[in-house]
C-alpha cells in the first residue's frame, strides 16, 4: 500500500514539472509569436505605399512661367509740325522761293495757329521758271501737292503763289480742300483754262478761304 502512494506521487510530482516546462515554453513561444507580429506590423508601417493613383494626386503648388512681352512690329510714330512740313515740301521740291505763313490776324503764324495763309514768292534775282508754260504747271503742282496732303489740308486758309514776270494765283480753301476731296485736281491745263473760264484778274475782297483767282503778268499775256 504504502510502495502505490509513493508512485502515485512521485507521479503527480512529475506530471506538475513536466506542465511547468510545457507552458513556460508555451509563453515564450506566444511572447516570440507577438513579438514578431508587431515587428511586422512596424515594418508594414513604415514601409507603406500610398494606394492613390499617380494620375490624382494634386500638385501643392503651381509653376508660375513668366512669358516676355512680344516684340510690336510697329514703329514709333514721329510727328512733325505742319508749318515745318510746308517750309520742307517747299525747300526740297520748288526751290527758290520765299515761303511765308500767317495767321487769320495777318501775323506771321506759330505752329498751332490756323487756319493758315500760306505765301509763295518767286525769286527776281534767279527765277524759278524760264517760261509761261512752265510757271503755269509748277504753280498747279504746288497747289496740288500742299492740299491733297492730308496733314496740311484741314489747316488752310488759302495758298497764293507769286512767279515774278509771269503770273499770280490764289486758292482759297473753300475750293481747294473739295477739289482735292473729290479728286478734281486733273491737271495744269485743265486748271488753268477754268482759271481763265472764270476771269483773270485779282480779287482780294471776301474771307480769305473764298479768295480764289489767277492772273497772268509780263510774259504770260
């Protein structure tokens, strides 16, 4: 009897150590377990890729691009006085005679005080033409060119044109400004047969715009 209860627990003694070993070796193999689950789970975290697609993902901020300004193509513009613009036609075109411009008060203009009357006067000394024909025509350009110049128009009074020995004109830009509007300047010898339609003598009465006349001197009767 007394040899069965010591086996018995020699036994139980045994059977309690061998638990003891398994489950201290359980819990460590749960503690390693835990342990590499949570390394994972670091790892996993730090290591994580963003599921948004590339395509959608907005920019913080914007690239500003500065764009030069485009070169113009046109030039500055360049003014020039229009009483200046008449002494050059003149000076470069008809040389040899004396220009004078004055204002509606009979004084010599300044730039800016219109309507002007502009005076030609040909040279005694040294003659701008040698002939009738040619005092005729270079008077007609004259006129011609100072009212169809789109610059110098609008600011006429009239234009009076002396060619010593040869003839005298006068237009006034109540005639002047529609023959070039309408396109009537057609030529000298049309313009001086009308000239001659209306009656050559002179005729200073009247506002300066309405004094249209011509007359012929010396070489030209």
């Amino acid at each position: 009897m007394k040899k069965i209860i010591k086996s018995l627990l020699i036994f139980l003694v045994g059977f309690f150590i061998i638990g003891t070993i398994l489950g201290a070796i359980g819990s460590r193999n749960k503690k390693v377990e835990v342990n590499d689950n949570t390394e994972k789970e670091t790892i996993s975290e730090n290591i994580s890729v963003s599921s948004t697609p590339i395509s959608n993902i907005e920019p913080t901020s914007e690239i500003q691009i500065t764009r030069l300004p485009k070169p113009t193509d046109k030039p500055a513009s360049i003014s020039i006085k229009v009483t200046e613009k008449i002494n050059n036609i003149i000076s470069e075109k008809y040389t040899g005679f004396e220009i004078t411009i004055w204002n509606k008060n009979s004084d010599l203009a300044s730039e800016g005080q219109t309507p002007y009357e502009v005076v030609l006067n040909g040279s005694f000394n040294k003659p701008v033409v040698s002939s009738c024909d040619q005092a005729k025509k270079t008077s007609y350009y004259i006129l011609e060119t100072l009212y169809k110049d789109e610059e110098i128009k609008p600011t006429l009074s009239r234009i009076l044109i002396t060619i010593p020995s040869y003839l005298r004109v006068s237009l006034g830009a109540g005639d002047g400004k529609p023959m070039a509007d309408q396109g009537n300047f057609s030529g000298p010898t049309n313009f001086w047969n009308i000239m001659e339609s209306i009656g050559l003598k002179e005729n200073e009465s009247g506002e300066m715009r309405n004094r249209t006349w011509g007359s012929y001197l010396a070489n030209c009767e």
